[in-house]
C-alpha cells in the first residue's frame, strides 16, 4: 500500500542532543518535502528535494539539515536540539514532472526539547 | 510572493448545520488552491483542491470550495457537518511553477456541537 511513514511519532530529548526524524515513502513520488509547525498555527516549508541528490532549504530558515540519498527516504538531522526547536515536523511527497501536483502528507513527528 | 488568509481562527456548528469556511489568497496569476483537514495528533489530507477549468470543485466527504476570482477567494462549503468534521482545515496556495511549493494559511478549528 502507498503511504509516507514518520519515525518516531513522538520525541522528548534534552538539549544538545542530535535527533534524526525519518521520513520514507512508498508512494513512488521523485519530490519530498519537510514543514514545520507550531501549535495552533501554519506550516512552513522548511526543506524540499526533487529527487536523489537534490536538497533545497525552503522559505522557513532552520537550523536542521536534510539528505536524500535514496528516493525513499529523506531524513531530517538537528545536530544539537534547542528547545526553540519544540514543533511538530510533516513531511510531504509529490509526484515528480513538469506539471502541478498535489501533496500527500505523512503523520508528522512531534518533537519537545527540554 | 502569494499568501494565504482565513479570518476566522475558530468556528463552531451544530451537527447537522451547514458550514462555510473563508479562505483569501493573494497572488498575481491563476494560482492551484488546496483544503486541508487535519485531525488532532494527525497529518493533513487534501479534501480538494482547484488547479483550472470549473470554479466549484467537489471533494471528499461532501465538502465542495467555489474559486472566485474577482474576490481572491476559495471557500470552503458542506451542507451538512458531522461531528466527525471536527479537526482543523487549512486552506492552500501553490504558485511555484515545477516544485509545488505550498503556502499555509494559519487554520480554522471546527468545533461541532450535538
């Protein structure tokens, strides 16, 4: 079955601390993308990657850092997590092409750092 | 750059009442226009979504949005809510040509009352 997979689903860490979230997908989709958003308010485009090799900070600036190695994955890394970084994180996928596609998002990962 | 505003940052209904849910985007050209909803602890689904041709569209779960140009708006409609519509809905706008980057509007909480 098709479907964006996030782990953990919930985190609570120290300060200082280095966290990965994982993102992979099934759905085949070559574009992934990482929002944040904080309680009660939008999400914010914080990294997207066409495909392999390809990564693009988005109009959020963060402190995290993102890879895409292989097209199914698309991990998100906080090499010391502030509580400031307190937020849940969705990742999203999209067809690849030259036309317009819809998004699909995955369960989101809910980080607190204490 | 395009931006997204839903005035009403919480709504209640009863069940069985009908809903409108305000949406306003600002961008230069014809732009795509999505509904979200997300459930509490959840990701986002697409109930629809606008790209061209018929300015009302039809969604999942009975809802239905009418793009009106001349007012920068996107409308989000049911006749008749259930109360598992509860959740929070985001409107949407992409302009970016090529890597669908989206722009959130802040979300509207829909509370349904027995």
């Amino acid at each position: 079955e098709a479907d964006i997979y996030q782990t953990p689903r919930y985190l609570v860490i120290g300060t200082g601390k280095k966290i990965t979230l994982e993102c992979s997908q099934t759905m085949g989709h070559d574009k992934m993308y990482w929002y944040q958003q904080d309680p009660g308010m939008e999400l914010h485009l914080i990294h997207y990657s066409y495909g392999v090799n390809s990564t693009e900070k988005g109009d959020l600036s963060s402190e995290s850092t993102v890879s895409r190695i292989r097209t199914e994955h698309f991990p998100l890394t906080l090499e010391s997590a502030r509580p400031s970084h307190t937020s849940q994180y969705l990742c999203a996928t999209s067809e690849g092409g030259w036309t317009y596609n819809e998004q699909f998002f995955g369960p989101g990962t809910r980080l607190t750092v204490l | 750059a395009q931006s997204v505003t839903q005035p009403d940052i919480h709504i209640t209904v009863s069940e069985g009442a009908s809903l409108e849910l305000r949406c306003n985007y600002s961008y230069g050209a014809t732009p795509y226009l999505f509904w979200y909803v997300q459930s509490p602890g959840q990701g986002l689904q697409l109930l629809l979504k606008y790209f061209s041709g018929d300015t009302l569209v039809q969604g999942i779960k009975g809802f239905e949005a009418e793009f009106k140009r001349s007012q920068s708006s996107f409308n989000l409609r049911k006749p008749s809510v259930h109360w598992s519509d509860a959740a929070e809905y985001f409107c949407a706008v992409g302009a970016n040509f090529g890597n669908e980057k989206l722009t959130f509007g802040t979300g509207t909480r829909l509370t349904i009352i027995p």
